[in-house]
C-alpha cells in the first residue's frame, strides 16, 4: 500500500516537473530549442499538455513497475 501511494505522488509530482523544465529551458529565448512544439501565443497551453502526457507515460511505466514487483512477490512465496 505504501509503495502505490510513493508511485502516485512521484508520478504526481514529476508530471509538472517536466513540464517546467521543458517550458523554461527548452522554450525560452529568441530560437526556442524546441521549435514549434513552444507556442509563443500561450505557454500554458504547452505546459498543460506536456504536463498530461507526463502523468500519461510516468502512469503507465509505475503501474508496469507495479505489477513486475507484485507478481516477484507472489512467486519468492515458499511454498508450504
């Protein structure tokens, strides 16, 4: 139970972490280094939309990692 609720808040914290760095870093100057994908017009447009396709991809790789550690778990039970 503790290790749902670390996954969710990483998955949680992480999603707008990204999204941040790539807002500030990757859309920032005269030549963004991201091009296009940086929308000049309204930067929290791009920050919301990176920020749920984070959440997506993180959501997905935690409840893999879940599922690998919980199926381990079953199968490390000695059998009595």
């Amino acid at each position: 139970m503790l290790r749902i609720l670390l996954h969710a808040l990483t998955v949680l914290h992480l999603g707008p972490g990204i999204a941040f760095a790539l807002l500030a870093f990757g859309c920032d100057g005269v030549e963004p280094a991201l091009g296009g994908l940086c929308s000049a017009a309204s930067p929290m447009k791009f920050f919301i939309v990176v920020t749920l396709l984070s959440w997506g991809v993180l959501g997905v790789i935690s409840a893999l990692l879940l599922r690998r550690e919980s199926g381990k778990a079953r199968t490390d039970t000695p059998p009595a």
